[in-house]
C-alpha cells in the first residue's frame, strides 16, 4: 500500500494548473454510450476511476483508446447491457451508465452500488425517475433490471441528486416526448453532460437550472468535446494556497464555479485575485473562523468539507461545519484530531476549535476528499505526517504530489 509523507511548515508559492473534472468526465464517457460511432473527450484526467469507467465501457463493447488526455470511444456496437458488481463496487460512479444505456438499447442491468466511506448512496431517487418516464424497473439480486425507453413525462426529484439528474438527462435524450426534471441539480457537471449531449444532437434546455426540460430524438450521433476544469481540485489548492500562505495561482478552471467557497476563502483572511480561468490566493494574517454548510448547487459543495475543515483547524477562533448532504462525512474530523485538532462532532455538525498549530501523525484516507484533506494538513503541521491508503487519492487527483511539490511543499509518495 502505498503512503504520502509530508513534511510541514514549508511556504508554498506557483501555479498549477487542474485538469478535467472528475465528476463531468465520467458522466460525459457513459453518454458516448448513446451514438454509434467514435466520440472524443479531451482534458480528460488521468486518474484511476477513469481507468475503471474504460472497463465498463469495454465491458459493454465499446473501445476506448486514450492519447494524452484524450478519450476516443467507438461505441458502434455495444454487445452487452450489464455493468457487473465488480466493476460498480470498485466505483459507484459506474451506475451512471443506467442512463445511456435504457437510451441506447432500452435494456440495463447494473449492481446496485455499495455503500461507501461517505454514506448509503442510495439509488431510489434514479429508479423512481426512470419508473416515472415509463421504464419498467426491477431490483432483486443485488441488481437495477431495466427494460424500455423513457416516455416524456413531468418528473420531481425529491432531492436534487447529481446523479439521478444525470442519469434521467441521458435516457429521455434518446426517448419519445417531453421530459421535464423539476429540482434537477444545479451543479456545472451537469451543464457539461448537457453540453455533450446536445453536440450530439440531444435537445435540452434549463440545464444547470432546476427545471430541465429535454425532447427525446430517435437517434443521437458522435461528438468531440472538451471536459470542464476540475472545481473541486481547483478549491483543494486555493485550500492549500491559503494554508501555507502562497500566492499560489490555480488555473484551467471557471472560478465562477466555486462562488461560495471563494466568498468563505475571503472571509477567512484569505486575499484572491480571480481572473478568467484562474484564482490567485494568499495570506498575510492569521486564519478567521467561518460557519460553512454543504447544499447543492450552488451552495458550498460537500466535496470541499473536509479541505475546508483542515483550514479551519488552525484558524484563531470557533466555527461551526454543518454536512447537509451526505450522512456520514465525518470521518476526516476523527484523523485530523489525531493531528491534534480540537473538533467535536454532534449529529451532522462539527464544533471546530482553531489550535495554535498542527502536529504530523500518521493518518490514513478514508475517501478521496478526505485524503487529500490530510495531506495539506500535513502541509502546516509541525513534523512528518504519513497518509496511508492514498489509492482513494489517486481515483480523483492526477499527480496531486507532483503538482504540490511544484509549489515547493516537501510531500513524495512511499
Ligand atoms: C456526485 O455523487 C459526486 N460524484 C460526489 O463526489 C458529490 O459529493 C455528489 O455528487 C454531491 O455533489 C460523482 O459525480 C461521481 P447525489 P452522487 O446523488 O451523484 C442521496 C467526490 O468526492 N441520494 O447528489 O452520488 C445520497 O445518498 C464524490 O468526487 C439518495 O438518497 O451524489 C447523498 O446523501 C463524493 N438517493 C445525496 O443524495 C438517490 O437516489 C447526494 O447524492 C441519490 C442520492
């Protein structure tokens, strides 16, 4: 198993540059699903979870081939509708393909995800979704059996998931009718799927709106498209940036989609710069607690909690983190505490007390965020902090130790 040995207290200043977003190119490798032919993706990160989502898609008959940071998947024949368990469980994310393939072959049996460090990851919101467009849904054996196109209809989410959002705008993209999503989620990934699809030839308007209407096609083609900047990845530096004090400038993404965590980066002391595709961050005086809680979008995005809580950590004051979006993603708090932290938890909160200063432990990730939460704690603490189980890292950050060192942290992979 490998681990991450940090050593802190070092300044850190430069640019990085993100890549594709995690949580669009996936979605957007499932819609290529929907054409026979060749798509092309390109900014697509290099990073273990797209490694598995290639084997879904091969799994099903189509061929990837990847040059650089680009995807060309020939989805011409599929030859299978089945995205196994084992291939799900090692990425729930794979359930994203129920969509596409309902779409494409009005036939999909795919294992229900597991749960995960995070919370159940229930699927019930997509099926109640697809049920309500008129396809027949069956759930035994660990498996979603899906048989028929979708049929437009009005359908409302009784949570804006992501994912029941994305999966819903990839059928009804290749169904009959009007649909409508009504409490769609908001979050710029889905803007990017939409994006794809309607290159595709999909027709859909509202997206990254709450109400999402799309007018099924017959048949959809191949199209070339270019993923988002990774949002996430972009905060975890600024997060960084504003820990160790920077200027630190991170570029290739839109920082108008990070608005709240922008807005409570300034409210902690730190100062930005934020330009077109880029945000410089830095900080002369000490760290200011501020409250967050996590909403979808465009509320503060669950995925940059744990990043969050580790500045939050060392800040001169109280603050309180409320998790409004998963059920248990805490678990970050209870490693950061061995790195002497003050944070209790009571419910879905966390009493956050800022500490003088940090000390390197050993510590291990419990999730991809979380990981990588650890390691810029380890950033600013006094001592070598030792991150086991760092694949949770490598399944959503490319090179996140090359680009930190570039920065001038001392962090190497052991
Ligand atoms: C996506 O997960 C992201 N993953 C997550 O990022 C992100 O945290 C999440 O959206 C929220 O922004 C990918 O895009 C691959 P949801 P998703 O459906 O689609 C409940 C990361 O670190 N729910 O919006 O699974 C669910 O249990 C990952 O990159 C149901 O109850 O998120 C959760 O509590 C972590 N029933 C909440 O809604 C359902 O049918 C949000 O889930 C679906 C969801």
């Amino acid at each position: 198993m490998r681990s991450i040995v940090v050593t802190g207290d070092r300044a850190l200043s430069g640019e990085v540059r993100v890549g594709g977003a995690k949580n669009s190119a996936l979605k957007l490798m499932a819609a290529a699903l929907l054409a026979p032919g060749v798509s092309v993706l390109r900014n697509v990160p290099d990073i273990s979870d797209v490694t598995v989502m290639t084997e879904v898609l091969e799994h099903l008959g189509a061929t990837v081939v990847r040059t650089d940071h680009a995807l060309s998947i020939d989805a011409t024949t599929l030859t299978g509708h089945e995205a196994p368990y084992e291939l799900v469980a090692r990425m729930r994310a794979s359930t994203c393909v129920l969509g596409s393939l309902v779409g494409r072959l009005g036939r999909a049996h795919v294992a229900m995800p597991g749960g995960c460090n995070i919370g159940s990851r229930k699927v019930d919101i997509h099926i109640a979704g697809l049920m309500q467009l008129g396809v027949e849904i069956t759930t035994e054996h660990g498996f979603i059996d899906a048989t028929g196109r979708a049929r437009g209809a009005h359908v409302m989410l009784e949570f804006p998931s992501v994912g029941a959002t994305e999966n819903l705008l990839m059928a009804a993209s290749l169904g009959s009718g009007t649909t409508v999503i009504d409490n769609a989620a908001r979050e710029p990934e889905i803007a990017d799927l939409a994006a794809l699809l309607s290159a595709m030839g999909a027709r859909i308007d509202g997206a990254g709106t709450p109400t999402i209407t799309i007018e099924g096609v017959d048949a959809l083609h191949p199209a070339d498209h270019v993923v988002i900047g990774d949002r996430i990845e972009a905060g975890t530096f600024l997060v960084a940036g504003a820990l160790c004090e920077g200027p630190v400038t991170v570029r290739g993404f839109d920082p108008s989609h990070l608005e709240i965590v922008l807005t409570k980066l300034r409210e902690s002391g730190a100062s930005l710069d934020v330009g077109a595709d880029f945000v410089t961050v830095r900080r002369t005086g000490p760290v200011r607690p501020v409250d967050v809680a996590t909403l979808p979008f465009p509320g503060f995005p669950t995925d940059m909690q744990a990043q969050f809580m580790t500045l939050m950590a060392i800040a001169d004051g109280d603050c309180v983190i409320t998790e409004n979006v998963f059920e248990n993603r805490f678990m970050f708090a209870d490693e950061i505490a061995r790195m002497g932290a003050d944070v209790r938890i009571e419910a879905h909160h966390a009493l956050i007390r800022g500490v003088d200063a940090l000390s390197g432990a050993p510590v291990r990730a419990s999730d991809l965020r979380a990981g990588a939460a650890l390691v810029l704690a380890g950033l600013v603490a006094d001592g070598e902090t030792v991150v086991t189980d760092v694949h949770h890292i490598e399944r959503g950050y490319e090179d996140f130790v090359g680009k930190l060192c570039s920065l001038g942290a001392d962090v190497r992979t052991v």
